[in-house]
C-alpha cells in the first residue's frame, strides 16, 4: 500500500512540473512564449506613433546586409546581430506579456556600410526600451515606453 501512494504522490509531482512550467530566472513562462523562444526573428518593421520609420528588410536583403537586426531568445538570454556586431543580454518575463530587457553587449566590429534609416545603437537602444510584446499571426511585436509617453514597435517575421 505504500508503495502505492509513493508511485501516485510521484506521479502527480511529474504533473505538477509539466504543467507548470519555469524559467531559469524563477519567473512563469507564458505557454504562448514558447512559440517565440528558439526562433530567429528578423526585424522587418520599425514603427512609431506616424507610421513606419521607414526601415525596410528587403533593402537590406539587397545591399548584402540580410543577416543585420536579428533576435533569437533562449531561456535565459536573448541575442542577434545587429550591423554587424553580435549582442546578447538577459532578459526576464513579468505578468502578462511584460519583458524587461537588461544591458545589451556586443562585440566591437567597425562597420563599413552601415544601414542609414536605423543605426546599430538605436537599434540596441530600442531594445532595452522595450516593456511588453505580443505575437500574432506569426509576427513578434516588441513594444518599447518612452519617458514622454512616446511609443515604437520592432516588428519581427521568423519567415
């Protein structure tokens, strides 16, 4: 009979952890989270309050530049390329969709043709603005709050 309920109380604790699923930061991963993280995400849009700031992916497809402004999330950490420097940073999931996206490094590469219409370091700067996303129909948004109120999306494909 012991061994019974000592099978029964193990089994339920192996439920317990596959339904309730945490990140290494201690925080609750969203299930939902799960279909960003392990992807890599290219910027495609760069929006603001007047419309698309006009960054546009397919220019850089053309100019050799297609691997610039990238976004890959693992559990802990996120990380990319910028143009044309590596960067990660860690990063921690709040309630909802909040995120909090902590001090970007990168490596050192000087560019020579850097995209005009975003810079690395606005890019980077972006980034660690960011305070909530939201996927849908296969897009990441990643919503950045201003102290003036002003609010921009980085909108990424996986496509």
């Amino acid at each position: 009979m012991a061994r019974f309920f000592a099978s029964c109380t193990l089994l339920m604790l192996s439920g317990i952890v596959v339904v309730c699923p945490v990140m290494a930061s201690g925080h609750r991963e969203p299930s939902f989270f799960r279909d960003i993280a392990g992807k890599e995400w290219k910027l495609i849009a760069l929006k603001t309050g007047s419309g698309n700031r006009g960054f546009n992916r397919q220019n850089r497809e053309t100019e050799d530049l297609g691997n610039a402004y990238t976004l890959y999330f693992d559990i802990q950490q996120l990380s990319g390329t910028g143009a044309p420097n590596r960067y990660f940073a860690p990063y921690t999931l709040g309630e909802g969709q909040a995120i909090s996206i902590q001090t970007i490094a990168s490596t050192l590469m000087m560019s020579l043709n850097e995209p005009l219409d975003l810079r690395e370091s606005e890019y980077f700067a972006h980034l660690e603005k960011v305070s909530h996303w939201d996927f849908f129909q296969g897009k990441l948004s990643l919503y950045t709050l201003y102290p003036e109120g002003q609010q921009e999306v980085l909108l990424f494909s996986s496509d």
